[in-house]
C-alpha cells in the first residue's frame, strides 16, 4: 500500500516505501482516502505508522464489509492526541 500511496502522489519507490512516504507526510496537511479498505485490511498498521508520523494527516477509510474492532482500534490512533470519541464521530 505504501508505494500505490507514493504513486499517487507522484514519488518513485527505490528503498523504503513506507520510509520515504512518512518523510514526505510528516509536516504536510493531506488527506488520504483509502477507498474499500477491506480489500487491503492488512494495511492497518501502516495506517497506524502513518498517522503516527505525520501529525496533520488525515486518513479517511471506507469499506463496504464491517472492519474487525482490533483493526479499528489500530487505526484510530492520533499523534495530536484526538481522543477515541472524537474519532468514533468522524467515521
């Protein structure tokens, strides 16, 4: 998923997708939509790293299958410390 994400928004992925792309994010203001997430669920921790180094990121995720409550809670995760309910209102 990292390097779909870096293709996307226009980068080449030589070393560390995931590496590059949380340099790339880490002071930006951007949204992501992962659109069917349920099709790469396995992607969660990502997410979750993602979000964790890039403060101003905002990560929107639709699935058209119910996402397992232990995947949610990785995702929900806010280095600008959101709490949870915040969280649970804007999905």
């Amino acid at each position: 998923m990292p390097t779909a994400i870096l293709r996307a928004l226009g980068f080449e992925s030589r070393a560390s997708p995931l590496a590059i792309l949380t340099r790339a994010l880490r002071d930006q203001h951007a949204l992501i939509l992962l659109d069917n997430f349920e099709q790469v669920v396995g992607a969660a921790p990502v997410v979750a790293q993602l979000l964790a180094a890039a403060p101003h990121l905002i990560i929107l995720v639709t699935s058209r299958a119910p996402i397992a409550p232990h995947v949610r809670a990785g995702i929900r995760r806010s280095a600008t410390g959101t709490p949870a309910s915040s969280a649970r209102r804007a999905s």
